[in-house]
C-alpha cells in the first residue's frame, strides 16, 4: 500500500511538473540521491480529483520508479510473477508490461524487496534496477535491450533480447 502511495505522488508530481524537465530521476531520491527536486509551484494538496493528471492502475511493487522526459519505469509483482513495466510519462498509458524470466521461484524476503534504481551509462542511457539478488537493465534511447542478472552468477545474464520477447 505504501509503494501505491509513492506511486501516485510520484504520478500526481511528475504530471504538475514540466515533462521535459532537465532533471531525470534515474536513481534513488533523484538526480542528487537527496531526494530535493530542483522544480518549483508544485502542488501541496493532494486528493482523489484534485492535482491528478493522470491515473494508472499498477499491481504492487517495491521498486523506486525510475523517471526520464517521456517514461517511467518500475518494477512490480503479481501472481508470483516479476514484471518490469513502461509507461509514457505524459499519459499515463501503459507502454509495455514484460515479465521478468525467474531462474526460481521462492519467497522475496523484506530486505531483498527491489528497492532502487540507478543509472549504467549516462552517455549511452543505460538503466540498472534492483530486485533482490537480480539487476534489470534497460537501454532508455532505443527501449529494446533488456538483460537480468543474477548476482550469483553476474556478469552473465540470464536472458537478453527485446522487450517484446520478454513476455516468454
């Protein structure tokens, strides 16, 4: 309940604030790990209809959602099943939904919940986030590569391809 709670402050935030805002928020707490926005006149009161841009809904996660100019990114868990997701960052609308290939299914404890995200390569935009014992990347320009390793056997992935074939 706490991560749907960041999620729509992050949503209600990010919609108030510029979406080609020089800052992206590629890792933990922003673009500094502080977790002080450089934006300015953005909304104090929050309600069901009031500040909100958009609305998507999201299974749960644990993850830090990761923000550049035009998505989102986040990871999330249904079903026993690891998702990583894409959203436009104007609209709301879901971009894509591919789950994460899982080497073994066993119960995620608290301190392996994913927790933050932060940037590769800035120059070739590539984006880390952490699940557990797992590390997701995502290459932001072109969208298609995507790679899990585990940390017990990295830096060999356990898959890579394009998003669309993630959903195997």
């Amino acid at each position: 309940m706490k991560f749907k709670a960041f999620l729509l402050f992050i949503v209600l935030s990010t919609g108030i604030i510029n979406i080609f805002a020089s800052d992206d928020w590629t890792r933990f707490r922003g673009p500094n790990g502080n977790g002080i926005s450089s934006s300015t006149n953005l909304p104090v009161e929050f309600g069901p209809d009031k500040n909100v841009v958009w609305k998507t809904s999201l299974p749960p996660g644990h993850s830090s959602p990761v923000l550049t100019r035009s998505r989102i990114f986040l990871t999330a868990f249904e079903n026993e099943k690891l998702y990583v997701i894409g959203l436009d960052r104007k609209t709301g609308k879901l971009l894509w939904k591919n789950e994460v290939p899982r080497t073994q299914k066993r119960h995620i404890t608290q301190a392996e919940q994913p927790r933050f995200a932060k940037p590769r390569n800035r120059r070739q935009q590539r984006l880390r986030l952490l699940s557990g014992i797992r590390s997701h990347f995502i290459h932001l320009r072109r969208q298609r590569a995507l790679a899990h390793a585990d940390k017990r056997t990295a830096p060999n992935p356990v898959w890579f391809g394009s998003l669309s074939d993630a959903r195997r």
